[in-house]
C-alpha cells in the first residue's frame, strides 16, 4: 500500500471506529448521539437521565486503538492531512471532552477503552498504551464517572495507572 492508500484506509477506520464506539454506546444508554460538528473537540456525546431527573451530559472524543490510544486533537489523520481551521493540535482536557474512548479490536471483538480527560491531564502524557489500561476496558462506572475527578484518580492509582 503506498501513502495515500494507507492515509485513506486509516480515515476509513476513524470513522468506522466512531459508528462502532456510538452503536455499542446507544444499545446501553439509549440517548447517544454522533456530533456532526466538524469542528468539535468531540465526536460522540451521551445524555444520562440522573435519578434526581437532571441530566448529565458526556462528550467522548474517539480515538483508533491499536498498541497505544493518543490523547492529542486537532489535526487531520488520514488521507486529507490539509488542515485548514485555527484549531492547533492540543492534548484533550475536561475544557475539550470529558472522556476519550479508544476502539481496540481484539480478534475481531471491538473493546472499548474508556480514558476521562481529568486522569489525562494528571497523566501528562501525549498517549498511553494499552497494557497499561486494561482496568478501564469496557469500564462503563469510569465512563459514568468520568467527570469525578477525585472517583476517577482513586481508581487510577487502584488500577496502578497512577502512582
């Protein structure tokens, strides 16, 4: 394969991913939607209706995960990489997206890896491989939780992802 079939393959399995990721989300919380903002920090978004009656609202940003899931946005993957906005690459925060879902296929089964934006911004880091967050596969209570910050880190340094 040379370049631009490579690039146009993985934007084809960005996006894939994203429908993938939405469609196992709607089948448990009903009330899930694709954004089709192009320039949002975000692609999917979740509306939980709360025991008291409010609603709480999740902005999930998805990301392909193959050996590692990266926590940075703003750039064009894949075949059309002419970036035409203001936006500048950044590393996703709670101001971005409250949690990123990485879409990792293990033997054909699409798991989903779900990482809240307060645990990235206490990582630091641009990216974290899988190995490293196995506890947060198909973990529904952190995605839930995603916005807790003090639940989310607790369960970090449990998971050993935190020190």
């Amino acid at each position: 394969m040379d370049r631009e079939e490579i690039g146009l393959q993985a934007s084809i399995e960005g996006f894939a991913n994203e429908k993938i990721a939405c469609g196992i989300l709607m089948k448990r919380y009903a009330n899930v939607s694709l954004v089709d903002l192009p320039l949002s920090p975000y692609d999917i978004i979740i509306v939980r209706k709360l025991a008291d009656s409010s609603e709480d609202i999740i902005r999930l940003q998805c990301k392909t995960a193959k050996n590692s899931v990266k926590f940075t946005g703003g750039t064009r993957g894949g075949v059309d990489r002419i970036y035409k906005s203001d936006v500048k690459t950044y590393i996703q925060s709670p101001k971005y997206s409250d949690c990123i879902v990485g879409v990792h296929f293990d033997n054909d089964k699409p798991e989903l890896y779900f990482i809240p934006t307060v645990l990235i911004k206490k990582l630091g880091t641009k990216s974290i491989s899988i190995g490293k967050i196995e506890k947060l596969k198909n973990n529904y209570k952190i995605l839930e939780k995603c916005k807790d910050k003090e639940f989310v880190l607790g369960k970090a340094k449990e998971y050993g992802i935190l020190d």
